[in-house]
C-alpha cells in the first residue's frame, strides 16, 4: 500500500516545501500534500437512496456544507445520471437489501474515500394495500428494503464509524409513528427502523456513534406520489397544521443537522419533520376558522 503523504518525510528544497514519497523517492509538492490532506480530513457521507428525492436532496445539502458524498443506489441508471452533475460525490450501485451487495459496496466506499463520517439509510420502497391482500411476498419486498437494508448498512459500517465517532441517521415515517390503513408492512417497517434506532443508540454510544432518526411527513416524491390519491393528498392537508406537504430540502436541512457536529450531544432521538402531524389530534380541520 503507498505511503500516505501524511507519513513521508517533508524537505525544503529549492522550489519550496516538498515531501520525499520513500516507495519512489519522489518530490511530492506542497500544494499536493495540501489537496491530500483535504482529502483525508473532508468528512463523507454514506447516503443510499441517493438517485433521487430525499437522498438526493440530502446529497446536495452535504455537498454544500462541504463534505464529501458517496451516493448509493439500486438503480444504476438513474445514479450514474445524477452523480455525473455533482463533483463531490461518487455513484455506488448497489441493493441495499442484499448483504454480499452492502458489503462489497462498503469495501468500495472505504477505498474511494478513506472513511465515513456518517451513514443515511434513506432507501425505501412504499407498497400501500389492505392487511388480507397483503401476501407474505408483498410484506418481505417492504421488509427487505426498508428494514433489512437499514440493519445491513448500518451494520457494515460501524468499523469505518467507529474509527470517526459518526453518525447513524435512519429515515423512517409519520406512517410509524401513527397507525393507518393499507400501511401494514410500510407502517410495520417504519415503527421497526424506529426501534431499531434506539437499539443502536443505547450500543453504539459507547464507540461515540450516535444514532437518529427523522420521520418526514408527505414529501411529493415519486415514491409518495405512486400511493397518494388525490384524496389522500386532501386528507393530509386537513391533517397537518402547516396545512402543506414538505419538501425534499426541509427533511434533508433535519437530517444533515443530525449528521452535523452541531448535534454532537443528540442521540436515540426520533425527529418528526412533519409539519406537525404527529403532535396534532383528531378535530383539527373542524376546529379551523
Ligand atoms: N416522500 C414521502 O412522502 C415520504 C414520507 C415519509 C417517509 N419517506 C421515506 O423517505 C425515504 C426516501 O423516500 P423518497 O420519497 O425520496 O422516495 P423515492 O422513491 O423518490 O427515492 C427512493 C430511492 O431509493 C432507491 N431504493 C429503493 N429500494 C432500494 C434498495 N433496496 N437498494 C438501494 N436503493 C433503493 C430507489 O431506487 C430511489 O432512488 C424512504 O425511506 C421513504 O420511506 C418518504
């Protein structure tokens, strides 16, 4: 393996500071060391579902606030399309449901970006229909993505987070929070994710990896938009305080704050971002002027 610039000797030569690479003895310049050193410190983040809606949104915010992004998703073409445009993030193609996959596609991580600061399970799929037309085929293709996938991601990565003191970040739903109809295994599997953030708060603490969850409200994504009928979209409205669906943006401002230093004291919390479903009771809209 090269010797890390971090580790060679450094010499002031004629043109100015340079560091002696010993496998090679080459002159290495300053403004090289520089970028290197950057390299090595940037922080990057693990961000699955990233083709589009929320983890692309999220993408975008990291790159913003100057870190680095390593986009994971399952479908290839879509990635690879929107990764072209975003010069601090790399594609990783990969099926967040399947270990050999998630494993694989942590090693490449590691090697494209020399850590990992902090880990997005945003990958989801929505299947919304009654609990007797649920098949068990139907439940597990919910399960797979939206449970397994986080358990399997998260898992994979607590070696590189443990070395940062990182970040779990794991997107659940207001459908986890709140029981309703046709969402037995999407409903099921968010109150799981939940959980399962709490579980690896209360063990990961000790390694200094926090661990939290945001729970978005209705975002117009393509995934909501392929279960939400316009009465579905109706009864939102009147349900929500703020009277509007949210953005991919507003969920990606809570998920990177969580992600951030600046809620270094801030784990095993679950955030609704949600435009105040979750605190309201029933009787709102007839309660309205
Ligand atoms: N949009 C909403 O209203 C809403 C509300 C609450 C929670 N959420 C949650 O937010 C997350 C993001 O949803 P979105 O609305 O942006 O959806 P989206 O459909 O726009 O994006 C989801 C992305 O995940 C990818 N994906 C799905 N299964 C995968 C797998 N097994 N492996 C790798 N990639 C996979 C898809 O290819 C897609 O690019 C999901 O977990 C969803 O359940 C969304």
């Amino acid at each position: 393996m090269a010797t890390p610039l971090r580790d060679m000797p450094v010499v002031i030569s004629h043109c100015g500071l340079r560091a002696i690479d010993p496998e090679g003895g080459k002159l290495v310049s300053a403004k090289q060391i520089c970028i290197s050193e950057n390299i090595m410190t940037q922080k990057t983040a693990l961000v699955t579902g990233a083709a589009r809606g929320i983890g692309l949104a999220t993408t975008h915010l990291f790159v913003e606030q100057g870190w680095r992004v390593a986009m994971v998703d399952r479908d290839g073409d879509e990635l690879a399309n929107v990764a072209k445009g975003i010069n601090e993030a790399s594609p990783f193609v990969c099926d967040v449901s399947q270990a050999d996959q998630v494993d694989q596609m942590v090693a490449d991580v590691r090697t494209t970006f020399g850590r990992i600061d902090a880990v997005v399970n945003n990958a989801g799929v929505a299947d919304f229909g009654p609990i007797e037309e649920t098949d068990f085929a139907r439940w597990r293709r919910v399960m797979e993505t939206n449970l397994d996938g986080v358990f399997l991601v998260s898992q994979a990565c607590i070696p590189s987070l443990r070395e940062t003191r990182g970040a779990l970040l794991n997107i659940a739903s207001i459908s986890g929070l709140r029981a309703s109809t046709l969402r037995v295994a999407y409903g099921t599997s968010k109150a799981a994710v939940i959980h399962l953030t709490k579980q690896q708060a209360a063990e990961l603490g000790e390694y200094g990896i926090r661990a939290n969850c945001v729970c978005p409200g209705p975002v117009r994504t393509k995934l909501a938009m392929a279960v939400h009928t316009q009465e579905i979209i109706d009864a939102y409205h009147d349900a929500i305080p703020l009277n509007r669906y949210g953005t991919e943006n507003e969920i990606a401002e809570v998920i990177t704050f969580l992600c951030s230093d600046k809620a270094s004291y801030v784990t095993g919390q679950i955030v609704a971002s949600d435009g105040g479903f979750d605190s309201t009771g029933v009787g709102l809209p007839a309660l309205r002027t």
